[in-house]
C-alpha cells in the first residue's frame, strides 16, 4: 500500500475546480474524528493508479500537508461518458480497527458457462463485511466454472479468511445460472 500524497484545496468554486480538473487534478473530500472534514486534491495519474491496486472500496494511506493517515473510499464519482474520475470521498479509519464496508463480489468462469449457453444473472454485486482496513480484500472471488444451469448462490456460498466476517444475511440469494435467452426474455417484459 502506497502512500498517496493529498494537497490541501482551499478553493471552492465550481470554476476553481473546473481549472484544477483540466490541469489534472482530482478533487476530493477526506473526513474523520481527528481531522474533521478537509478539501483536498490529488493528481488524477496518481489516484488512478492506486485505485487499480487497491479497487474502489479499498484501503489507502495518505499524507495530507504533513498529516499521515488511513483512509478507506467511501465514494469514487465518475463522469458518465469518459469514466474519468471526478471526486473522490475518502473516510479516516484506524489500520487495525474493525471497519464495516462493501466489497465487490466478482467471478471466475464466467467463459464456462457461456460456452454452455448459460449466463451468471447477479441480483447483488457486493457484500458487506467486517475486518481491519489492512484485511479488506480487493474482491471476494467465486468460482462458477462447473455451475449448471438453475444453480443458486448465496452469500453463505462465499469463502473468505477467518479475519473476515460477512454482515449480510448469509441466506441472501445474490446470483443465479439462467439461460440466455431467460434474461433476454425478462429485459424485453421490462419495456
């Protein structure tokens, strides 16, 4: 884990801020119990690059004019057509405390099961947990590749360290094996 080195942002107008982002800058807001609510800015390469490390929900360090902390990203605001970072939130949190946070369910396989014309339909794409911002996983990975069609996973299905807890109701259903056509059916009831 890099550490991320936060400028502090005392401008506040949507021009200042509109100026900063053409010279690739990204604005954000870090907040916790020791430093309140501060207004920082970071270079877009930089935060990119560590957002690819450690994802959207992960865990940095930071050094806010001298101030070194943890923080974990509460929110990454994208624009709609470039994908390019717009404001970022991030939430002081202690490393070795226990935190309450989302992750992203992903999974492997997928290429499996389409070769058997059967999809992965998701109701849920992430889980709550409980761990220490130094144990948050980047995703919590499941294996599909030997699903069958009507095979139902629940959050219990999901493997992780013992330094991890789901909160979620373990009996919650998050993702289900249909054929293609089911889902192509069910989009076209929607319209």
């Amino acid at each position: 884990m890099n550490e991320l080195v936060l400028n502090k942002r005392l401008n506040k107008t949507a021009n200042e801020v509109k100026q900063k982002r053409r010279e690739g800058k990204v604005p954000g807001v870090v907040y916790g119990k020791k430093l309140g609510s501060l207004m920082f800015e970071i270079g877009e390469m930089e935060l990119v690059e560590e957002l690819s490390k450690s994802g959207e929900h992960g865990v940095l360090r930071f050094d806010l004019d001298g101030y070194n902390g943890t923080a974990i990203i509460k929110e990454v605001q994208k624009d709609p057509i470039s994908h390019k970072v717009m404001h970022i939130d991030l939430k002081e949190v202690s490393r070795y405390g226990e935190l309450q946070t989302e992750v992203p369910i992903k999974f492997q396989g997928k290429e499996f099961l389409s070769k058997k014309g059967i999809v992965i339909q998701n109701q849920k794409d992430s889980v709550k947990v409980s761990c220490t911002a130094q144990n948050i996983p980047k995703a919590i990975m499941l294996d599909v590749s030997n699903a069958k069609l009507g095979s139902v996973y629940k959050l219990s299905d999901l493997e992780v360290g013992s330094e991890i807890s789901i909160i979620d109701n373990l009996s919650t259903v998050f993702a289900s094996v249909v054929t293609r056509q089911f889902i192509a059916t069910e989009n076209s009831d929607e319209e």
